[in-house]
C-alpha cells in the first residue's frame, strides 16, 4: 500500500477519526472543505457517530476491495453492508446525503426501493417506515380510487 | 434536529455549490460552541447539528421532501413498465408527501413518453415518437368493452387495465359510459371519466369528458347530464360533462361500394395541462387561457387489392382480421405540429381486429388514450356497413 497523507476527521461527538485522504475525499463535503481551508491535518465537522464510523469503514472497503477482488464478491459485501434495520438505514442515507458520498447514497437508495417494492401495498409501506396515513377525508377518495385502479 | 429551515431545494444547487457553501459556513464554527445557525459569507445557512436527545427528523415520517425526491427518482427510474410501475403508484398512496414527491418525479420524468402512470395521464398525450399498443377486449353479454395497455406482444395477453365503457340506450339516443373502474360504470360513479353519445344510426358522436379539457370551459347542458346528482370530489371542479371531440361518418359516396369516411375533430390536451385537477390542492395554478388545439383526423383511404379482390390498408401486423370496423386515422390539422399542419402519412390511431372479441389500439400523441379509445368505441357504435 502507497504512504499517503491522512486526514483526521471529528464527528459532533468528538470522536477523531485518522482516515486515508484518498477515502476521505469521497466525500464531496470535506473534498470541498480540504481544498477550501487547506488543511489537510485537521478538519472541523459535526456529524453523527455511528453512520461516521459505518461510511469510514465502507470508503475503506471500497479502495481496498477495487484493487484486489472481482464484481461478484463486492456486491455480496455490499448486500451483507445494507443488511440494517430501518433505523440504521435511516441514518446511513442523513450521513451520506449530509457528506455526500455518491456511491453510498446510490447504495442506500437502491436498498430504500427494494424495500419499498417489497412492501407489496400501502399498508406494509406505512408499517415498515412508521408513516401515518394524513390524507384528508376528501383526498381519501381519490387514494381509494387511485389504489383501487392500480392492479394489472 | 430542525434540518427543514436549512436546507434548500437541491434542485436549486448542484451538489459542489451545497458543499462550497456548508464549508463556508463551518470554516467559522468555533468547534467549542454549539451554535445553530451561523452567518457567513454563503448565502447557504449552514446546517444545524441535531439537538441533544431530540427525535424529530429522525425518523423516515418527518425527511424532507428533497431527500425523499432522491428515493422516489430511482424507485420511479427502476419502476419503468407495468406491471412493475405499480410500485410508483402505490408509493402515491402513502402519504401526502410522498405523494407530492412522486407526483413531481413523475411529472418531470421523460416527457412526450406519453408514459402512463396515474390515471390522470389517461387524458393526456401519447408518446411522440412510437405508438403505445393496447388492447380492446368485448363482451357483448353485457355490452362492455375494457382498454387494456399491452405489455407483450400478444393479442391473447391482456396487459394492464386501463378504462371500462358500457353501452346504454336512452330512447333514440345511445350512450356509452367511461370509467376507471371496470364493475362500476355509471355517470354517478367516483370513476366516472366521461362518456360518448350518439344519434340513432351511429353517425354522429359527441365524445364528453368529466373534467374541463382547459380552464374557463364550461359544461354542456344535456338532459342526461341534468338527471344525476354527481359526487362532487373538489368544489373547484365543476361538475357535468364537457365536450372535447366529435366523430361522424359518412357513407364514401364517391366509390359507392368502398368503406365509409370518418371525420373526428377533438380538442387534443396540450403536454403541459394537467387534466387530474382533482388530486390537485388548491394552491395549484391551472394554466390561464390555454385552450387545448383542435385537432382534425381523417381516416386513410384503403386502396383496393385487385387480386385479393378487397380493401386494404397496412396495419403492420397490428390488425389480423378483415373488418370493417378496422381503421387508420391521420390528422389534416394538428395543434401539436408547427404551424398546425397534420402530416397525413403519420397514422396517430390505429384500430382493428385480431380475434372475435379482441381488438388492437395503437395512438400517439396529440391523442389521450382517453380520446383514443372513445373514438375507436365509435366504430363500434355506428352502424354504416359498406354496401
């Protein structure tokens, strides 16, 4: 592995973390923020802990994982990686929309619609990610409609 | 965490910008103060860190309308054909954010796909380029007919349900009524799309719709139409039926024994209009003065196949049986072309046979599926033969 420069990054609980600067900088924020503050050493950021820890630990995969293995087992990776509860799911898509991690978000979001394509009607969907039906009296009608249309 | 006052609409900024400006902000946090919300040189407020112990936006229920956009765009993107596009529906009926957030993924996604999603798109215009296939299934015991949207290319495969129509006789005046839903079809039904009426012999047509085809348009006053009391959905639509289209036939009297002529005029929804102003709240503005384009269709003359000894058109293996319902319909007058001039080579709808009780509809833009299938029902209906 090539020496390269690290860059040490603080979430909002005042964890540091020492990550590699070629995986850190897949995060377009603190891309951004690296060349904007020219501090390579220390960077200021406030974000949750576990998704920190959990986009480190992916970022790192990633590089490791383009050099040595084939599609097939990344994929696999990823799939055990996105095994989370909704919760957890929840805070990996807030951490990487917040750093803007493309593959990441890419990840998640794909994880979120296979979730939703699962769910086979309205139901299923509002249990599995905790959503009240708030549609007014009238509105229902028309959802009823619509649901009701909305077969082969 | 109160992230619904800091971030903007991502449509607004690219994702470089987003990151420029949270830097500029950050950049002057001192890290030992937790404060929200910090002036900078950005215009971007910067975004504020999640209170200790608070739940709210937390949760799936309370994301923001942009980040939800970015799930619904790939679900919407992956959802491209029925059966799959169900997903996209049902994603719809969540909730009203949801709802919102799809609404706009699909009203923004590929347009002139004449791509068909929710109802409402069945008023609106086809697909530019290609035809969209669908199937028209009979059933004369109880005179109903069903459109169906073809998802292989088989006749025997039905595809995805789209509208129902009946035929009912009042008299000397025959009427057939649309709707969504193919067990009820009445003109005081939740469902109710619209309906086609005729004269006694069939040749002539007045295709109504449910829905103002534009604003400021006003609701025939037909006798049937004054006999039910609709369910009125939203208090801003008004009820009745307005006319959007007129089909009539004639006898071809220049070749005497050759098939009968049809002329079609419809009002043709423009691409932007937005025919579905029920699900529609009331801050939504509808297009002011945006008269539909009247759009004039003339069937193609067949041309007589000396050795078949029979009329034929080429229907590209669209169209397997003989029929003298069968027909191609090109525009004389086109809103949607420049200058309004149809270009009579292009067939914008297509019917024919292709079993006892099966037939093809291909349509394209200007044509609705709605008026599409309204206008092939008047093949149906009229009762000029060819001699």
């Amino acid at each position: 592995m090539l020496l390269s420069k690290n860059s040490a990054l603080e979430s909002k609980d005042n964890e540091i973390f020492e990550v590699e600067e070629s995986i850190a900088i897949q995060s377009e924020l603190i891309k951004t923020m690296t060349t904007m503050v020219n501090s390579k050493a220390y960077v200021n950021e406030r974000n949750q802990m576990v998704p920190e820890a959990r986009c480190r630990k992916q970022a790192n995969y990633h590089v490791e994982q383009n050099n040595k293995i084939v599609d097939e087992e990344l994929s696999d990776w990823e799939s055990k990686f996105f095994e989370v509860d909704m919760d957890d799911l929840h805070e990996l898509f807030m951490a990487a929309n917040y750093l803007e991690i493309e593959s990441l978000l890419n990840g998640v979001t794909k994880r979120v619609g296979d979730f939703i394509k699962a769910c086979k009607n309205v139901e299923v969907i509002r249990q599995t990610f905790g959503i009240n039906n708030d549609f007014a009296a009238q509105q229902e009608e028309e959802i009823r409609k619509l649901n009701s249309w909305n077969h082969i | 965490m109160s992230f619904s006052s800091s971030f903007r609409k991502s449509s607004c900024l690219s994702r470089r910008s987003r990151s420029l400006a949270k830097t500029a902000a950050l950049a002057t946090v001192s890290p030992t103060v937790n404060q929200p919300e910090i002036s900078s040189s950005s215009s971007w407020p910067p975004p504020s860190p999640p209170a200790e112990g608070e739940e709210e936006g937390q949760s799936w229920s309370t994301m923001l309308p942009e980040l939800l956009g970015e799930i619904m765009e790939r679900v919407e993107a992956s959802e491209d054909q029925w059966p799959q596009r169900q997903n996209v529906v049902t994603c719809a009926c969540v909730c009203k954010k949801w709802r919102e957030a799809m609404r706009e993924i699909v009203r923004a996604s590929s347009p002139g796909s004449g791509k068909i999603t929710f109802p409402s798109c069945l008023k609106q215009p086809g697909p530019s380029d290609f035809p969209n296939h669908c199937i028209i299934k009979r059933c004369k015991k109880n005179s109903t007919f069903y459109l169906f949207l073809s998802l292989t290319p088989s006749f025997t495969d039905k595809g995805k349900f789209l509208l129902a129509a009946r035929r009912y006789r009042h008299g000397a005046h025959i009427e057939y009524i649309i709707s969504l839903d193919a067990d009820d079809l009445s003109q005081s039904s939740n469902a109710y799309v619209g309906k086609l009426s005729s004269d006694f012999l069939g040749t002539n047509f007045t295709i109504y719709d449910s829905q103002p085809p534009h604003s400021g348009a006003k609701p025939s006053s037909s006798r049937t139409s004054r006999r039910f009391a609709s369910k009125r959905i939203s208090p801003q639509v008004p009820a009745g039926n307005f006319e959007v289209g007129k089909v009539s036939y004639k006898f071809n009297l220049l070749k005497s024994r050759g098939p009968r002529r049809m002329v079609c005029s419809v009002k043709c929804p423009l691409p932007e209009e937005r025919a579905d102003k029920h699900l529609d709240d009331s801050k939504a503005k509808i297009a002011e003065g945006a008269a539909p384009g009247l759009a004039i269709l003339k069937n193609k003359a067949p041309r007589w196949h000396e050795h078949l000894q029979c009329w034929c058109l080429n229907f590209h293996g669209r169209v397997t049986v003989a029929s003298v319902k069968n027909f191609q319909l090109a525009a004389t007058v086109d809103p949607s072309q420049p200058g309004g001039k149809g270009d009579e080579e292009k067939v914008l709808l297509q019917f024919g046979k292709v079993g006892d009780d099966t037939f093809t509809m291909d349509y394209r833009s200007p044509l609705s599926p709605y008026l599409a299938f309204a206008i092939c029902l008047t093949s149906f209906g009229t009762k000029l033969a060819c001699e």
